[in-house]
C-alpha cells in the first residue's frame, strides 16, 4: 500500500478536557454536548458537556475540541444501527 494511500488518524488526549484528532474531513455538526466529525476513517462521534471547538483546520485535517470528554465513538459496524436512530433524530 502506497504511503499516500494509507489512512492515519491520531486521537490525543489531555486530562479528559482537551481533544486533539487528527484526519479529520469535516465537521458534520457541533453543539456544547456533541460533535460528529468525518474522518478518513470513518465518522466520530465526541459527547461531553461544556464542548467547544478551540482549533479547525481542514487543510490539515485538524480538530481541536475543549471541555469535559464523556464518549468518543465511531459510527460503524455494531454501532450502525445507533447512528441510524441519530440521523433520524437529526433528520426528522
């Protein structure tokens, strides 16, 4: 697999307060309790309190996020059928 093909991501975390993720393709939503984010591996979801965007650069595929970490989650696989019932609720 060729370097420029192969996908990367790196999720940091500092004291549960400071989230710092990498490959990042865009952000779907955000609010201070949630943000669903596009990444080169597949959608994330980051639930908290108090959250709130600190740093965004597309170009970089970077995303800072602030506040108190309760979840991170990706919406794939077993958890298919839950991101179902979020864009339904999203979409209704």
């Amino acid at each position: 697999m060729e370097q420029s093909k192969a996908k990367r991501q790196e999720i940091r975390m500092l004291n549960r307060k400071v989230l710092e993720i990498t490959g990042i393709r865009n952000v779907e939503s955000f609010d201070s309790e949630e943000f669903l984010l596009d990444t080169e591996l597949g959608f994330l979801t980051v639930r908290g309190s108090n959250l709130h965007m600190k740093h965004l650069s597309l170009e970089q595929g970077l995303v800072a996020i602030e506040g108190a970490i309760h979840t991170i989650a990706y919406l794939d696989g077993a958890a298919a059928d839950k991101s179902k019932g979020f864009f339904g609720k999203l979409f209704k």
